[in-house]
C-alpha cells in the first residue's frame, strides 16, 4: 500500500493545487492529512493564492482516498466545507510494520508525546519543519507544510511505501530532513 502524507495546506490553492498534482503522480492508495487544510491562522501570513473553497473543492474531489485529523486553525466551520472528516484529534494507523500515531501535533508533539508502545511512530504537522528523529522510545517524524515551510525548509509532503518513508519536495525530489 502507498500512503501520501501531507501537512499544513491553510487554504492555499497554489500548494494545494500542487499537492494535486503530486497525489495525481505518485498515486497513492491513501492520503493522509494532519490538519489545518483551510484556514491560515493568525500567526501566519496568507499563504500563494489563499482560497479556502477552492481547496476545499479540490480536497472533496478526492475524498474517497483521504484520512484526515483536525489541526489547531481546523474548526467546525471548516468542516462544513468538506465532505471527508477533519475533526479527529488523531488517528492510529497500521502502516506496513509500523503502528503509527497521526495527528497535527498541537495536542500532542515531539515534547508531548501520546502513551504510544516503543518503536511507534508519531506522526507530526504543525511544526512546518520535516523532521525524522528517535527518541528511543518513539520515532517523531514530520511532513513539513505543503504552503509555508518553516525553518529553512522546502515546500514538501511525505510518502510511505514498502515500509519505507520517504520525504519529497512540493516537485517531488526526494530527501531527507535534518535531525
């Protein structure tokens, strides 16, 4: 199974728009996405081409492949625009031989982790910083943003597939993030 893992659109259909196109390449069976999909929050500028229904008709267009959680600029107001759920805090998923904890990373975090098993993964936004570490206990790993990359860092998303996870750029180059 090919999962796409992508965090932190905040209604940029410029990115979305891209991110489109990069779900339309790599084909995966799933997207996974770690919330704040809409709206920008007060803390950032307004990202490329800032269109919140044009994001959310693009994301509906593909709800059939999507598994979401709700970020901290996610609200019920946001909801009512999609046609897929947003409103989990997070998600355990089993992905290959990973049991994986998904959320944004607000409630819970690098710092803050969930009582999760060791070797478990904690799937991360919310940052806006792709990032891959061990802490011995659980894997931390982050997607970066698709819209406002923070920190140095590209435009990106992640994918999983052969129980491996690979982090690529908006262009789909892959890499891997520091730390």
């Amino acid at each position: 199974m090919k999962v796409l893992i992508a965090s932190d659109i905040h209604g940029s259909a410029l990115y979305c728009g891209k991110l489109m196109e990069r779900i339309e390449k790599e084909a995966p069976d799933k997207v996974v996405l770690l919330g704040d999909l809409l709206y920008h929050g007060p803390r950032n500028a307004l990202p490329g081409e800032y269109d919140c229904k044009k994001v959310a008709d693009m994301l509906n267009s593909i709800k059939d492949k999507l598994l979401c959680v709700r970020g901290n600029c996610d609200a019920e107001v946001d909801q009512m625009m999609l046609e897929f759920p947003i409103m989990a805090d997070y998600a355990e998923l089993w992905m290959g031989k990973y049991n994986v904890f998904a959320t944004h990373g607000h409630l819970y975090g690098e710092t803050n982790p969930p009582p999760i098993g060791k070797g478990d993964i904690l799937l991360c936004g919310h940052t806006h910083v792709p990032a891959c570490r061990d802490h011995g206990t659980f894997i931390y790993m982050n997607p970066g943003s698709v819209s406002i990359p923070k920190g140095g860092s590209d435009h990106s998303y992640m994918v999983f597939e052969n129980d491996e996870f690979k982090w690529k750029t908006i262009d789909g180059v892959e890499y891997r993030p520091e730390g």
